[in-house]
C-alpha cells in the first residue's frame, strides 16, 4: 500500500509546482510588461570583452526568474611586484571564457519586473588562456579555470514607455574556483568578490 503512495508522489509534487505557478500568473496584475531581454555592455567600454545577454520573466507580481549568456574576451588578471624596471606584475593571466547564469528576484512592491529587487545569483564561468610566471622567469604556460559564484544580488529596473529598461544592480558573493595548471592555483585567493552593472533593454 506504501507503494502506491510513492508511485503518486512525483506526479503529486508536479501538480503542486503548476498550481503555484498557475497561482502566481492568476494574481498578477494587468502590467503590460512581464518580460525583459537585457544586455550588460559595461565591459566594453573599459575594454574588457564582458558582454553578458539576460532574459528574465515575472512570475505573478512579486518574483522573477532570469537566464543569462556570459562571454569574455581578452580578460587579463595581473597581480604581485617585482623590482624590475617598468613592470610591476608578478604574474598576468590572459583569459578567454564564456558561462551561463540563474538569478531568483524577489520585487517586494510587486511590480515585476520592474523596480527594486533582491535575490540569488549564480553564475558557472570557464576560462582559457594562458599564465604566465615573471616572478620566476617561467615560460606563458596554457591555463584552464572554472569559477562558480554564489551571490546575493540587489537591483532596481526602470521600464521608460513601456519598452526601455535600465537596471542597475550589485552583487556580493564567494567563488569556487579550479584549473588545470599549476598556475591557476593563485586563482584560489579569491574569497569574496564584490561587484555591479548595469542591463539596458527591451521589455515586452
């Protein structure tokens, strides 16, 4: 008889999921805006190569859930001293890399998805390029990384006509970070990263 049960149980917990969502569409206010495709273009103009292309959808008027595409070009990470003349790097990471992100957004003016906001923020990132050793006179050596971050992210989104989206936001978390070289070990300092931009975009 127990069997039964538990024969019922994941179409039972698939019920309860489509009627919340259900739930959550039904109570939502008659806002024209419930989708927002957005780009964050800051990285360009510093010269970094980030560009990361984000689509969140509002469920009822109080959350969001988002997707994201991040790419990197040309990333390079430099750090320590050395007493040499003209360069003050002890060692440079030239990077390239590309990832894939979730954010949960909670609008407590249930207005979603626009005003403020707050929520949780993952992003899975993996990076090539190469590393390379000044500090020891060592060759540029190929590097692999991976870095998961956690976050806690805070943001507000203005819809201007209907149509136009500016969200600044910031965020705060801890990386995971692995490579395959042994150069990429330095990348395990990281233990908490603070950070921010802004998405321009269209809703609909």
């Amino acid at each position: 008889m127990c069997s039964n049960h538990f024969r019922f149980l994941p179409a039972g917990i698939g019920l309860i999921m489509f009627a919340l969502l259900t739930s959550l569409q039904a109570q939502a206010k008659d806002f024209p805006e419930r989708n927002a495709v957005m780009l964050q273009p800051a990285g360009l103009a510093v010269g970094s190569g980030h560009v990361s292309l984000e689509y969140e959808r509002a469920l009822g008027n109080y959350f969001g859930i988002a997707g994201r595409y991040t790419n990197i070009s040309h990333f390079l990470w430099q750090g320590g001293k050395n007493n040499t003349p003209g360069d003050d790097y002890d060692w440079i990471y030239d990077l390239n890399g590309f990832g894939a992100g979730l954010s949960a957004r909670y609008y407590p003016a249930g207005n979603a998805p626009a005003g403020f906001n707050m929520g949780f923020r993952t992003d899975f990132l993996h990076y090539t390029g190469t590393y390379e050793d000044r500090a020891h006179n060592r060759a540029a050596v190929n590097a692999n990384v991976d870095i998961s971050l956690f976050h806690l992210e805070f943001g507000y989104k203005i819809i201007i006509a209907h149509a136009f989206v500016i969200g600044p936001f910031l965020d705060a978390g801890y990386p995971i970070v692995s490579g395959t070289d042994s150069g990429a070990n330095l990348l395990g300092a990281l233990s908490f990263i603070f950070g921010g931009g802004l998405y321009l975009g269209w809703a609909f």
